[in-house]
C-alpha cells in the first residue's frame, strides 16, 4: 500500500515516489494564477489486458529491437507475431499509485461544478499542460485555464513522472490498464473523490496517446464526461506503428542514464533514441522555438514497450457518447496525417483527415475541427499554442453552459 501525497502550489517539488519514472528530477506544482494541491491516489483497478509471452522486461536492446520489427512487419497484412508473442486476453487486477493535481483558479472559479479533465501522451507527463521554461506561461494550459476562471485535473499516466512505474512493462502497463485508469479518474470527479465536490459538467482533453484514451473512454463510459477535446489526434491508426518504429525507442536508462535507473526502470520502459527523431515525429520546424524543444527533450518520459504493442489495439466507435467533441490537430501531423492534414481524397466529404473521426460519434450533440497552422504533432508547444488554447477553452465553456 503506498502512502497519500498531499503538496500545494507556489512551490517546486522533488519527487518522493520510490519507484516513479522521474525519480531525480523537480517538476513545478502549478502556475501562479492557481491554487494547485497534488495526492498520490491508490488507485484499485481491474482491466481486460493483453497477455504477452516469450517476453522479457528486462531483455537487451537487441532481443527489445527484434520485437519490434516482427511487430511493425505484422502491419497491414498480419504476421506470426500474434502467435508467437500473445496468449489472448485476461482480467488484470493491481492497485496503482497514481499522482494527480487539481488547480483551482487563484482568482475564483466562473463555475465550481465545472472541471477540465487533461491527459497526457507518450513522451510526457501531466506537466505537459502546465508546460513552463523560465516562468514563460505562453506554453501553459493550466495557466490558460485558470486565467479564463476553470479548474482542471490532470495525472502522471502510469509508469511516468511520480506515478508509479510497475516492473512488468508488457502484461501490466498497455493500454486497457491506462484507459481503466482514466475512467477511474472521471468518476472520482463526477463523485466529488477528487475535489470534495461533485463535477457536474466535465470536459475531458487528451493529447495523442492521451486523446486515444480518452476516445476509449467515451464509447466504454459514454456519460462519464459531457465534452471531450482530442488532440494530436484522427482516426487513422495506420501509422502508428510506423511512427514508433521510425522513432527507434530504446531503452530510457541507456538514453538518460542520470535521469533513469535500472533499478527503478526495466529495459522495457523506452525513450526515443535522439532529438532528431523526435523531431521527424513530433515537431514541425520552424513552428517552433528550439529552447522549448531542447527542454521537452531533456525531461522526456518513457513509455513502455506493452503500451506501444497496444496503442492501435480496439478503436472502436462511440454511438452512445452524446456530448461534444472537438478534434484539434496541427495542420502538419507527422504521425495521424504524414505532415498534410488536408491530404483528403478528391471525392471526400470531410474537409481534412481529422473530420473522419466524426464518423466514431454518430451521436454527438456537436462535432468540430480545428487545425493550427505551422504546427506538427505537439499541438501545445508550438508557436500557435496560445490561439489553440483560445479555441479549446471557447469549446470547454460552450460545454458548460449547454443545457444539454
């Protein structure tokens, strides 16, 4: 049983969890504009996971690249990997140490039943939204927030910053287990566990990995949030597997040995090899300032080698999620749109590739697009941040003042 971490803002923090993803780095606790209090939650999860085999957590990077190729050689056509790596499906229970921060507007919330609800992607943990260098806010979303008068939540995902980071990085940390965790976290704020008070409209906002969560989230829990923004974001999956192949993961304790440990991480737990590969996938130059990408770099997150395995795993429509959807996407996405988003058939009813996932909401009250110019798949650190951050707070208001 790990123990309750209670920590308030206007303060930087060290990390205190034996056993999280950054266990040497300081992380900041919450912008100025708000009133930010953070907990370690044990969380008691159940999910329906991926059981790999001949599998190895802490294999050398050469047997690590090996699985790699015969999984990225199994799209689109299929392969023996499914025979030689997976035994099926099993229920999966554990109880996780999860770090989760609610900020409260210093200045006083327009709604106190009102609650952003942010997810992070691979790369990154929950200090994506609240992104800062030298106290420059511009990159922000907390900030953002909290200046226009809303509260948000946001957590480390599994196995990142002062969550927890379990050994077993195949059949434990993928992708079932993290979207049992992020429905876990929405009912908590609709029953007031995570406030003292219940949240009566939320909207829900996730980024790449966190955005595919977050779509699994309403077609498996559909009134569990009433809007939901997904960034970095379309319905093709197609490239996934070619964008972390691409990326060449490897191990984080080879990649930053000051920052990670052997004895904290297995090998399974990955890094993207170098800043340049980042870049192909991530960045679309010049949108963007190099400082803010050399700090992303040097305080990347690792990712597990179960989650990349299960990422495109299931994407499944959600016809009886009935709120409002927002789907934000740079217009030069490596990863969902091979960096032309507007790359639609002649014949094609939908404006650009991010318009399709409107197809997995046939229900929805309302759907929308928006695409940031000049910008790739770090929707939040490119210039265009501050204009996009207007646009997903415009649709978060327009949720909280529905009647619906």
């Amino acid at each position: 049983m790990h123990f309750l971490l209670t920590l308030f803002n206007l303060a930087w923090i060290t990390p205190l969890v034996k056993g999280s993803a950054s266990t040497n780095t300081t992380a900041r606790l919450g912008p100025l504009n708000a009133i930010c209090t953070q907990k370690l939650y044990d969380l008691d999860i159940s999910s329906y996971n991926y059981m790999f085999q001949n599998v190895q957590d802490n294999a050398n990077m050469t047997y690590l690249t090996k699985l790699n190729q015969e999984y990225v050689g199994s799209f689109p056509y299929g392969s023996n990997f499914t025979d030689m790596y997976e035994a099926g499906m099993m229920e999966v229970t554990g109880t996780y140490a999860i770090s989760g921060t609610l900020c409260v507007p210093l200045s006083g919330e327009k709604n106190a039943s009102n609650v952003q609800y942010l997810i992070h992607g691979i790369g990154y943990d929950s200090s994506y939204w609240d992104f800062a260098v030298d106290d420059d806010e511009t990159y922000s979303y907390v900030y953002a927030s909290a200046a226009a008068g809303i509260a948000t939540f946001r957590y480390d995902r599994l196995g990142t910053g002062l969550s927890e980071a379990p050994p077993e990085a195949y059949n434990v940390v993928q992708k079932p287990t993290d979207v049992a965790i992020a429905i876990k976290f929405a009912e908590m704020l609709r029953s007031g566990e995570i406030s003292g008070k219940p949240y009566t409209k939320i909207v829900l906002l996730g980024h790449s990995y966190g955005s595919i969560q977050s779509q699994a989230l309403t077609a498996l829990a559909p009134t569990a949030v009433d809007g939901v923004v997904l960034t970095a974001y379309s319905a093709n999956a197609t490239a996934l597997p070619l964008w972390w192949s691409s990326t060449a993961y490897t191990t984080a304790s080879l990649v930053f040995p000051t920052r990670f440990f052997p004895t904290d991480l297995t090998n399974a737990y990955l890094v993207t090899e170098s800043i340049w590969t980042s870049q192909l996938n991530y960045w679309y130059f010049p949108g963007y300032s190099q400082t803010i990408a050399d700090y992303a770099r040097a305080t990347e997150q690792p990712v597990t080698q179960g989650v990349l395995f299960t990422i495109a795993n299931n994407i499944t429509a959600a016809p009886n999620f009935k709120g409002d959807v927002l789907v934000v996407t740079g217009a030069q996405d490596w990863i969902f749109c091979y960096s032309n988003c507007y790359a639609v058939p002649p014949n094609s009813t939908y404006p650009n590739i991010p318009a399709y996932a409107q197809e997995l909401y046939p229900a929805a009250n309302h759907f929308s697009t928006y695409l940031p110019e000049n910008t790739g798949h770090i929707v939040n650190l490119h210039y265009s941040a501050p204009e996009t951050y207007q646009q997903m707070l415009q649709f978060a208001e327009m949720v909280f003042t529905s009647s619906t």
